[in-house]
C-alpha cells in the first residue's frame, strides 16, 4: 500500500518539474504518443489552442511550445531534436491544419 501511495505522489509530481532546456519537454512527456494518437493530439491541441481543458501534463508542453516552435528545437540534444523533427514531419503530413494553426499562434 505504501509503494502504491509512493508512486501515485511520484507520478502526480513528474509533471510539475522544472525544465531546464525547453527540449527536456521529450524526456518527460512521450510526445511522440501524444502526436500520433488521435484521442490524446486532440486533448493536447484543445489545451494548446484555448478550446478545452488543459492538464497539468498539457500545461507543461503549452509552456514551452512556442519557443520549442521559434527555435526549432533549438536548445534540444541530438534526440530531442529527432523526436521534435519526427513530431513536425507526423504533422505536416498528417494534420497540416493544426500544425499550420500551431505556427501561426506560437512561432509569430
């Protein structure tokens, strides 16, 4: 019971931790998931775009995606840049609209 209570505040605490590079974002969260599953992109997209609720977990990619976005990644290692380019690439092949709406909000 304890280890079950451990985890719980674990779990419920990853996501309030402090990036220290915005790239750090793809070490937390799997993004790549959040991406290419339609249930959670479209949470993710509501939260980022005003047109829903917003989680904690969705908070924090709204934190740092607009300079993630204007950089391009810029402050990310080697494969935090391949998941953000895989991530693009998913987008603009498969949902170019929002992608586009994401850029134009965030990368201005």
């Amino acid at each position: 019971m304890r280890s079950l209570l451990v985890l719980c505040l674990f779990v419920a605490g990853s996501y309030s931790v402090k990036l220290e590079h915005d790239g750090d974002i793809y070490d937390i969260l799997d993004i790549k998931e959040i991406v290419v599953t339609d249930d959670l992109r479209k949470e993710a997209y509501a939260c980022l775009m005003d047109l829903g609720p917003c989680s904690e977990k969705y908070q924090i990619i709204r934190d740092v995606i607009p300079r993630i976005l204007k950089t391009k990644c810029g402050d990310c290692n080697a494969s935090q840049k391949a998941i953000y380019e895989y991530n693009a690439e998913y987008l603009k092949k498969y949902h170019n609209d929002l992608y586009n709406k994401m850029l134009e909000r965030y990368a201005q």
